[in-house]
C-alpha cells in the first residue's frame, strides 16, 4: 500500500503525484510532477568511521519528474514519467514509468508495462512522503520498478486484491555493507532477469474501518538470490513477506511497516549460507493547526538487520528522523521541508565498530500544477 494510491493527511504540503491530481492539458490528458531539490549535511563520529565515510558530508541533490496520464475512454487508459537526477554525477533522463491499463469489467483492471509495484508503503515519488529523507526500508527493501503485467480486483469497499508478476523485483546480494551513500542508506536495486522465469507477487489490501487500513504483500523472484555454489548456472531465489498498516484520522497520519526477505546462497564467500533481512520503519505525521503554523511534523523511526556478506554475524542500522513539512507561500504547490536525522550503524557485536551519523536536510519541493 503506497502513500501514492492513497492521499495521506498532510493534505496542505505532501501531494500524492497521480494522474487523479493532475492538470488537464488537453481533453483527457494530464500532467503532473515536480521539482525536488534537497541539501544534506551529516557528521560521522565512530572508532571505525574512517575506513567506512568520512567525518562530515554535504550534498546537494536535484531531481525532476514529469508524468503524463491520458484517457482514452472509460475502458484504456495509459501513464508515463521521465524522471531525471544528478545522483553519481549523471544527469541523464530515464523512464521511471510505463503502462496502459484496461477496464476488463466492473472492479477489475488489467495493466501492463513498467511500473512501480504496489509492494512497500511509501510512496516513489518525493511529493506522497512525510520525511526528506527515504526510511530503512524504503531505501534497502523495496524492488524499484519491475516491467511485467498485474491485474487489480475491487472485491467490494473494503478489500482490493493485485496479483502481479514480472521479470524480477531485485537483485542478487553483492553488498556487504549499506553505508553506500555517507547516509547510512542503500538505493534499492532492480534486475535483468537472468534464467528466463518470471516473478509472482499479491497484495491484499483490506480497509478495515474509515480511518484503519492494512496491507499484506508478497513475492518471489526465482532467479533474484547469488549463484548456487553446486551448479554455477542456476541462481537461487528470494522470498518476501511484508505488512504495513496505517491509521487516518483529520489532522493524524501513523503507519508503519515489516518486511522480511530471504536470500538463497547470499552468504557465498562463506559456505551456502542463505542472508536473512529483517526490518521496520514507523511514523507520525500532525497536521499543525493553521492559526499557529502552515505545515506538518512527522517524526519517524526505523531499523533494519542484515546478514553478513561472506561472513558471520549481522548488520545492524537504526535511524530516527524529526522533519517539519512547511507551506511559506500557502500554496499546495510549493513545499519548503526541514529534516534532522540520527543514524546508529552496528556493523557487529563491538561497540567500538559503531559509527553514529547526525545529520540535516533542507528541501525545496517545487509540484506540478
């Protein structure tokens, strides 16, 4: 269930980029997107930082997406979005999104092409998020964009059910870390599907009252683990199991989400041994009242444990955010966001390995129409 399927209770500032909050820019079709410009700075202290980041970090970050949505009657419709970064200094434009859905009958939809999955809770696009930065789970567990075909059915208001499959959600365990990035964070990675199948996945979403609704998902991808140490030419596969959960009331967004997911043969380097993942982010998000500030508070904690890489033991990595989403121009289309952050990162059972990360963010969050 992510944020960009379901308008969260920021209302004023954390727009969900859909096709449904677009503008009309010619009969039945719409654009929508933004611009996202984020600053970061952290400062690292830790016995064994230096081998792994250095003691401070900034960073400038500039991102712009476009996506376009057009109807062509009450049966077809299709969606695109180019999306642009200067992540690794590139600023070369991808196409995030790709798809055409059709109505097969009342309650069904059958789509078809690259798209976001439905699986994880937040949202793909920085305008349906509560924080600046991405949570534990967002960045290291999610499956990025999968090309395949899904089919969604409404079974009545309260239960929608989509089964999907596609030609991979991940990629085979390599990393051995997750400081990939000085924040603590890993981009989660896509694949080429390698053996020729295809990757099932559902996600059952049940509204079980007006304000409480609940999400449980899954998926295998067999070809997505490291290579069987006893036949060189065959991968092994990786499962995942996730809930996630949130409550909305008027002025009051809380969620939160577990995921876990196993690797076959992920541990090679040292033995057979399959890696576990394990983790969980949560939040709250206030509306503040709009006689004393335009804007929202989200406060957000996460952690995620990971299996060694060729090794024994476990990764260990928190993190807790406190982010304030403004409105300085009281306007929907315009967000000036703020965000400090804490990233405890426990690479084994001795605290003198800790690295502890403090960090800041400013955002400046520029929406389409």
């Amino acid at each position: 269930m992510n944020i960009r399927y379901v308008v969260p209770a920021l209302g004023l500032i954390a727009l969900t980029a859909t096709v449904t909050s677009a503008q009309e820019i010619a009969k039945g079709v719409n654009l929508d997107g933004y611009v996202d410009t984020i600053f970061t700075g952290t400062t690292n202290t830790g016995s064994n930082q230096a081998s792994r980041d250095v003691a401070s970090t900034t960073d400038f970050k500039a991102t712009v997406v476009a996506k376009v949505g057009w109807t062509i009657n009450d049966k077809a419709k299709a969606t695109f979005s180019l999306k642009s970064t200067n992540d690794n200094d590139s600023n070369s434009v991808t196409m995030y999104e790709a798809y055409g859905s059709f109505i097969a009958s009342e309650g069904l939809e059958i789509s078809a092409g690259k798209s976001l999955t439905p699986f994880g809770y937040y949202s793909g696009y920085a305008t349906g998020l509560p924080t600046v930065t991405t949570s534990l789970t967002q960045a290291n567990l999610y499956t990025g964009n999968a090309v395949g075909a899904w089919a969604s059915y409404t079974v009545n208001e309260q239960v929608n059910v989509t089964a999907i499959v596609t030609d991979g959600y991940t990629g085979a365990a390599k990393s051995s870390t997750f400081r990939t990035d000085g924040y603590g964070v890993a981009p989660a990675t896509n694949k080429v599907n390698r053996s020729g199948t295809v990757s099932p996945g559902i996600d059952v979403l049940i509204k079980a009252t007006p304000e409480f609704t609940v999400d449980f998902e899954g998926y295998l991808d067999p070809s997505g683990g490291n290579v069987d140490p006893g036949n060189a030419d065959k991968n092994g596969s990786v499962y995942v199991g996730a809930i996630n959960a949130e409550y909305k009331a008027a002025d009051l967004l809380a969620a939160f989400e577990v995921i876990y997911k196993t690797t076959d043969y992920g541990r090679n380097g040292n033995g057979s041994g399959d890696i576990h993942d394990l983790g969980w982010s949560a939040f709250g998000t206030y509306k503040l009242p709009d006689d004393v500030f335009a804007g929202a508070v989200t406060a957000q904690l996460g952690q995620l444990y990971k299996d060694k890489v060729g090794g024994a033991g476990e990764y260990t990595l928190t993190k807790a955010q406190l982010a304030l989403l403004t409105n300085p121009v009281v306007s929907s289309q315009f967000g000036l966001n703020y965000e400090v952050f804490y990233i405890n990162d426990m690479p084994s059972a001795s605290s003198s390995d800790n690295v502890d990360t403090f960090g800041v963010a400013i955002e400046g969050l520029f929406v389409i129409p």
